[in-house]
C-alpha cells in the first residue's frame, strides 16, 4: 500500500491533476468573498440605472460572503472531482499498466482504496488553502468569520467532495475503457444531483450538506445528520462495490 500510495501521489503531480483542482479550489476560495463585496458595487455604478434603483441594492454582509464562498467551492469542485477521477482505474487497465502492477503481490482493492486516499488528500489539501484565504478576505472585507463553524462547513464540503469522488471511482472500476466510464461518471452525478432536488427525499441527499453548513455559520440550529449518514453510506459502498468489481475483473 505504501508503494501505490507513492506511485498515485507522483503520478497527481506528474500529470497535472492534483494542480488543477487544488488551483482551482483555491482561486474560487479567493474570488469568493471578493464577488461579494464588489458585486453591489458595480451594480450600482452602472450607467443609465433609474432614479432609486441603487438604493433598492442591498449592502453585502458575511451572509453573501458564505453563500457566494459555497456556492463556487462545491460546483467548481464537483465538476473538476468527475472530471479528474473518472478514468483513474479504467485508464491503468485499458494502458495495461494494472496488470503489470497486480503482477506483483498487490491487492486489488488496494489499488482502489489508494486512489482514492490520495484523491483524497489533494482534495484536502485544496479545500484547506481555499478555506484559509476565504476567510482571511472575508476578514478584510467583512468581519471574521465564526472559526468553529467555519471548519465545520468545511469538514461537510470534503464529505460531499468525497460522495462524488467514490462514485466517481466506482463508474471507473466498472468500465473497461476511459470513455465507457466518463459517461457512468457523470451520469452518476446527474443522479445524484436529480435526487437531491427531489422533495423529501432531498433531505437524505448529500446536497443537503452544503445547506447544513450555511445554517451552522448563520447560527441557524437545523442539522441533517441523516444526510451526512447517508453520504458515508453512499461512500462506503462505492469503495466496496470498486473493490469487489475489479477482484473479478480479468486483466
């Protein structure tokens, strides 16, 4: 395991991947608060605007920090997490390069599980820096944030990452060619999204994690633990059903 988590650390960097979606989480931590602030701005100083429209503008608050701050971490974040991960397994068996590795004494399901820990800590990585520079502008611009709530909102943005990361890997274990496994990777994160707009039934989708989050920030008491549970259900099984799929895959 030491060996592959070697192996796919390098092997972020080496191809870009890692760079990508850790720039891209940082920029958008950077932008968010920024938007925020100078959005009302700009709208008022458009040319040609009634008599009093200005005035109807709100002035932007840390409550339009924290929504614009989510809003572009998470749809940014999703995108990029399919994007990078969907042809992560399908990719080493269609080169051949599985085999030449499950020649050795490795697990099958280790080759699995250590994509997806090293997805997860450039992941991590990422939406840490992007947090930290959101919160040190929304200081300037604002007010400093609530710290403890802040980490927590994070801590419920990498769960969510993670739901679509796993279901990522498991389209890729599934499929025997890159293309093949674009196409369940994304089709797994349309159902997923459709499901999470549905009434009810949204309640228990990870979306509702970016909800629990603004509410925490925003002293609201709601929770959705059974969202959250559903999440690491939803995580846990993609990795098992992963590992289980390529244990039998013939290589």
């Amino acid at each position: 395991m030491r060996t592959l988590l070697a192996k796919e650390w390098r092997e972020q960097w080496r191809t870009w991947r890692g760079v990508i979606l850790v720039a891209v989480l940082v920029i958008s931590g950077l932008i968010s608060p920024l938007l925020a602030y100078y959005t009302p701005v700009l709208l008022r100083s458009v040319p040609g605007m009634p008599p009093g429209f200005a005035d109807l503008i709100p002035d932007p608050t840390m409550a339009d920090a924290i929504g614009q701050y989510l809003k572009n971490v998470s749809q940014f974040g999703v995108l990029l997490i399919v994007i990078l991960s969907m042809g992560s397994v399908a990719q080493e068996i269609e080169r051949g390069t599985a085999a030449m590795l499950l020649a050795r004494p490795v697990r099958r399901s280790a080759l699995v599980l250590s994509k997806w820990l090293i997805w997860s800590a450039v992941l991590a990585l990422g939406l840490a820096l992007s947090a930290l520079l959101d919160a040190v502008y929304t200081w300037i611009l604002f007010e400093p944030l609530p710290f403890l709530e802040f980490v927590q909102l994070n801590l419920l943005l990498f769960v969510f990452f993670n739901v679509f990361l796993s279901v990522s890997l498991l389209a890729s274990s599934l499929a025997r060619t890159q293309a093949v496994a674009a196409g369940a990777a994304f089709g797994g994160l349309a159902l997923l999204l459709v499901l999470g707009s549905l009434p009810r039934l949204g309640d228990f989708m990870p979306n509702k994690l970016n909800a629990w989050g603004v509410a925490l920030m925003l002293g609201n008491p709601d929770s959705a633990w059974e969202a959250l549970w559903v999440s690491l259900v939803i995580i846990l099984a993609a990795l098992a059903a992963a590992c289980w799929r390529l244990e039998r895959e013939e290589i």
